[in-house]
C-alpha cells in the first residue's frame, strides 16, 4: 500500500524540513511548497491525502490559497500558524480549511490531527449506502449529497458532519459529541471549528440561511438535522 501523501505549505525552510522530518518518521510521503502558488501547482500535479498550510505566506496568503484550492478540490486542509487572533481562525476555516493547529505545536498533536483528517477520507463506514432525510439524499459510498433533487458539492469533512446528523434525524448533538464523531478527537477540539462547519453547511443545503429549515440550532445544546 503507498504511503499517504501530505502537502506542508510554510515559506520557513526550518519548519518545513523539522515537519517534513517527524511526517517521514510516522510513514507519510511529504512534499512542500514555500508560497500558495506552488501550493496550487503541487496540487494541480498530484492530489495530497492532506494539505498543512501556514497562514502567513508571501504573496497569496494562506487564505487565499485555500479559497482557490477549495474550488477544485476537496482535500483535507490542517492549517498552521502562529497568529492567535480567534479572528484568523474563524476566517481559516472559513475559507474551507478543515482544522487548525497554533505554532508552537508538538509532533504528538499535529500528527494525531493529520491522521483524524485521513481517517476523513472514508465515507461513512458501516452504514447504510443511501440515506434520506426529507430533501436530503446522501450517498455515502459515492461521497454524493442532493438537496431537493440538485447536486451539493461538500468537503469531505462537511460530508461526514452533515451524515452524521442525517443518520440521527431530529437528535440534538452537542458540539462536543460532533467533535468526537466527526473529528475523531472532541478532547482537544475547538467548538468553534463545529460553527463553522455547520455555517458552511447551511450555505449549500438551506434555502435561507437567516432562517434554516434543515440544520437548526438548539440553543445551549447543540445541533440537530430537521426533516
């Protein structure tokens, strides 16, 4: 079986090799890129299993690029960065990164990170291949989601969230159970990176975004798919 793939965008040649180097030790195959332009070229060329991308890149800056990554392509993007404004990590995740880290970081951290976004690539394992949930049909072996007969195009991580609460239709989840479910690692997990998601979520699936028919929130619990 060929190694899985990772992409490591960071204009730091220190932290590039230091990355590439604990990436190697845990069996990863690593690439790199030192500005977002040959980020896109590198992707363009060869799909990443994952993308690691700092913030703060010379000319097209680390948000940018993954706005442009995410118009062709779905894979899982871990963002890395040592600014620690909330702001910035709303605004990563806004763009369609995944998940983020904070620099300084430990190898521990980033490499259990990088394994929950690969176990990502899966579709819904053990469960039914097609499931419906009022307008909502999603095919989980094909990675395909309809709303009201018209395809949805979901990251892989907006996929797995929006399968989850459609195999459980009307539960309240908390963010903490979604973050255990979906991101496979609700100990350490930033509720925020639920909001996001759920907010990316409700662009593509609700007719009304002000007013969700589909993802409603449970104010002081969580979230649940109503049907």
């Amino acid at each position: 079986m060929a190694a899985a793939s990772v992409l490591i965008v960071d204009d730091d040649d220190g932290i590039r090799t230091s990355l590439r180097l604990a990436l190697e030790d845990h069996g990863y195959h690593v690439r790199e890129a030192a500005d977002g332009e040959s980020a896109l070229g590198e992707v363009k060329n060869q799909v990443p299993d994952v993308v690691i991308l700092d913030l703060m890149l010379p000319g097209m800056d680390g948000f940018e690029c993954c706005r442009q990554l995410r118009r062709t392509s779905d894979v899982p993007v871990l963002i890395v960065s040592a600014r620690g404004d909330s702001h910035d990590v709303v605004a990563g995740l806004e763009a369609g990164a995944d998940d983020y880290i904070r620099k300084p970081f430990d190898v521990p951290e980033l490499t259990a990170r990088v394994r929950a976004l690969r176990r990502r690539l899966r579709s819904a394992p053990d469960e039914p291949d097609l499931l419906q949930a009022g307008a909502i049909s999603i095919a989980a072996d094909r990675g395909e989601v309809t709303v009201a007969g018209k395809p949805v195009h979901l990251t892989k991580t907006e996929f797995r969230l929006l399968y989850e609460l459609a195999s459980h239709p009307g539960r309240v989840f908390t963010r903490e159970m979604l973050l255990e479910r979906v991101w496979d690692y609700g100990y350490f997990g930033d509720a925020r990176i639920v909001d996001v998601h759920i907010g990316r979520l409700r662009t593509k699936i609700e007719p009304d975004t002000a007013n969700p028919a589909h993802l409603v929130t449970v104010r002081g619990f969580g979230y649940k798919l109503q049907t």
